[in-house]
C-alpha cells in the first residue's frame, strides 16, 4: 500500500483546507492510485512532463524525486527531458536538467 500523502494538509491544512483535502485524498489518494489503469512510473513520466512543459519548476522538482522513487532510471529521465527541449523550449530543457542531476546525483 502506497504511503499516505499528506502534503496539502501539512503545507495549506490551516490555511486552504478543502485545496489540501483535494490533494492529499482525490489528486494523490484517488487518483495515483489507480496503478490498475496506468502504473505509478508511468503517471510520474506523465507528470514530469507536464510540469516541465508548463514551467512548473519548484514542483517539478519534487515530482523528480517522486518518479526516481517510482523507479524512473536517471537515463528514462535525461530521454524525458531531451525529448521535450525541442517540444517546450531550450531553456525550460536546461532548468529541468539542473533539477534532475540534483535530484539523481543526491545519494
């Protein structure tokens, strides 16, 4: 059973709760648990993507270390990234690849 999120109500629970409620339970409890329709991997390759493209850098960041936990190999992640660049943008590739050395060079 995967780890219970609870980041939306330790960052946001006193001040937007139901925002923190959607998070933790619907986004990440419902959601991201459907690994019967596509796989945690998958969804964190899917995010990543989706986070990189949009400039979402500061949860991008977090969603790296998600999907290194999800087992995204670090080439999977360069392949990503590379991939992207030319769809989303050069400097958008180079952000993403300051983050991901961080989040997979960090032991």
């Amino acid at each position: 059973m995967a780890e219970k999120q609870t980041a939306g109500r330790d960052n946001l629970g006193d001040f937007a709760p139901k925002f923190a409620e959607l998070n933790d339970d619907v986004l990440f409890g419902e959601v991201w648990s459907r690994e019967g329709q596509l796989s945690a991997h998958d969804r964190s390759m899917i995010t990543i993507a989706a986070l990189m493209s949009g400039g979402n850098f500061q949860q991008l960041k977090a969603h790296l270390a998600l999907g290194k936990a999800h087992g995204i190999t670090k080439d999977e992640v360069v392949e990503i990234i590379t991939q992207l660049a030319f769809y989303c943008g050069w400097p958008k590739a180079w952000t993403a690849f300051g983050l991901a050395k961080e989040v997979y060079t960090e032991k």
